[in-house]
C-alpha cells in the first residue's frame, strides 16, 4: 500500500511537472550545462512563444541564460525550470538574435536584475522588426499569453566580439555575420568546448530561409562557427547534439539548396517552377512541407541579386 500510495504521488508528480512547465523540456548537456528544449513547431498559446531552443550556464557566481524566450510568461516558465537545477540567479541574458523567442522575454529577466547582452546587429534587427513581431505573436499567441511583454533591448551590446568570465567559466560571444536573421551570433565556452548557435542552427526540423535571412552568409557563418570543433552544441531549434548531426540537419541542407536552386537557374527554370526542385532529401526533417518550398523561393531571389 505504501509503495502504491508513492507510486501515485510519484506520478501526480511527474504529471504535474510535465504540465507546469508547458512543452519546454530540460536536457542537461554537460557538467553545469543545459539546454531548454522547446517546441519544434509554430508559436502557439500553448508554448507562449518558446518554440525554440534555450539554454543555460550555472557558473559559481550566477547564471548565464542563453536567450530568454518569446514573451514575459514564457520567460517565468524559462525561470521555472533553471530553479530545478539551481538557486543561484540569473545575472547575465544573451541574446543570439533578433526573432522574437530570441529576446522578448528580456523583461522578465531584467527585472529580476539581470544584465541583457546582445551583437548591435541583433539589436538593429529586434528595433526594426518589434512591430511585426508583436503583431506576429498577437495572431499565434494571443493577447492573454503577450500580457506583460514589453520591447526591452540589451543594455550591453558589442559589434564582433565578446568576452568575459563569470566565476571560472569563460564565455566568448562571436558574431560573424548574417545568417538566419541578420544578427545572429555564437556563444562558446573553450574549456567545456560547448557551443550555443541561437539560429545558425536546426536540428530534427527543417529551418528557415525567409526575407531576414542571408543563405550565402549563412554558409560562411555556419563555417566560421564549425571551426571551434564543438564537442557539445546546443542549437537553436531542436535537442542538444553534436556538430555531426549539425552539419547533416542545416549545413548540408543550405549547401544543397543553394546548388539545387543555381542548378534550376541555369537550366533555365523561372521562378512559377520552382516547386519542381527535388528536396526529397531532406524530407525526413520536420516542417518540409510547409518551409521546403518557401526556402527554394527565397534563395532563387537571392540568387537572382548575388
Ligand atoms: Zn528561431
């Protein structure tokens, strides 16, 4: 009876844990590192704007958060579950970008005293896109889930590089260019030799070329960031891996897709054909039928001005 009536609390546990914490999970990558993993689909009421991958340093003298999430309520649920690895507060919030679940949940943090930090690029970016993003995330969201969400920009910003040490973890912050949006950058940690991409990178789902992107700079980017030869990555869209399955899920598929789409060009294709391009490659990730299309769209434009 005793085991049965903590079994019963066990999962009335579990259930509630799984249901507090909507649908980000928590995957501890390494010592002293987690990622947050959010939904690999659109923003939604449900996931209050998080449908990306966050994560998360406990240093000895506070916490670095990597990205605060969607809006103000999306960042509690963020605080949330860094509270079950730590007490220790979170004195120190990177921006990877500039796509909402990259800084709108800044409020939140900032107001619990925390130093928000991002490329000036990102932060061109967030100025320039706050409107359509609020507008974005009133559609999908709704304005109960965006209550509390205000426009908060970094208060320390830097344009190529960044480095500083939070008690004996050293972080570099490295923004190398345009890549999904125009001011996406990396963080690294040398002596774990963990890597957070923000954008740079998707894994499990397929990403996204859209008008804010640069694929040609994004190739570049993505080279510049393979360089450091992470052991850990911790991408923008999907779980925690390695840099293998990085170069497989974003950085073969951008490689094949801009050859696709110059091959199409040169064979005379006009942009009204240009679902014939076979991506069936790729068609194992998540979301192919609804970015595949889009993505070829979008690089046969480029093309055309490159
Ligand atoms: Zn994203």
């Amino acid at each position: 009876m005793k085991i049965l009536k903590s079994l019963l609390a066990f999962l009335i546990l579990a259930f509630s844990h799984s249901w507090a914490d909507g649908d980000l999970k928590l995957q501890q990558v390494t010592e002293d590192v987690y990622a947050i993993v959010g939904e690999l689909g659109n923003r939604s009421a449900g996931n209050l704007g998080n449908n990306a991958t966050f994560g998360f340093v406990v240093t000895t003298a506070g916490v670095v958060l990597i990205d605060p999430g969607g809006t103000y309520q999306g960042a509690q649920k963020i605080d949330l579950l860094i509270k079950e690895v730590t007490d220790k507060p979170v004195v120190k919030v990177i921006n990877t970008g500039g796509q909402d679940h990259r800084w709108l949940g800044n409020g939140y943090f900032q107001k619990q005293g925390a130093q928000i930090i991002a490329s000036a690029a990102a932060v061109s970016d967030q100025k320039a896109r706050t409107q359509d993003q609020f507008i974005g995330l009133g559609n999908l969201v709704g304005d109960e889930g965006l209550k509390g969400t205000d426009a908060v920009y970094a208060d320390k910003i830097f344009e190529q590089q960044l480095e500083f040490k939070l008690g004996d973890t050293r972080f570099e912050l490295h923004y190398a260019g345009q890549a999904h949006t125009p001011g996406d950058s990396f963080i690294w940690l040398p002596q774990k030799k963990v890597m957070f991409t923000g954008d740079i990178v998707y894994v499990e789902r397929m990403l996204g070329v859209g008008s804010q992107s640069n694929s040609k700079s994004w190739v570049r980017v993505y080279q510049t960031m393979a360089a450091y030869q992470p052991r850990y990555l911790i991408p923008g869209h999907g779980a925690a891996t390695n840099l293998s399955q990085a170069n497989k899920d974003t950085y073969d598929y951008l490689v094949f897709l801009r050859q696709a789409v110059t091959d199409f060009i040169d064979n005379g294709g006009d942009m009204t054909e240009i679902s014939n391009v076979n991506q069936s490659k790729f068609d194992y990730l998540l979301n192919f039928k609804m970015l595949a299309g889009r993505n070829a769209q979008q690089v046969f434009s480029e093309l055309e001005w490159e």
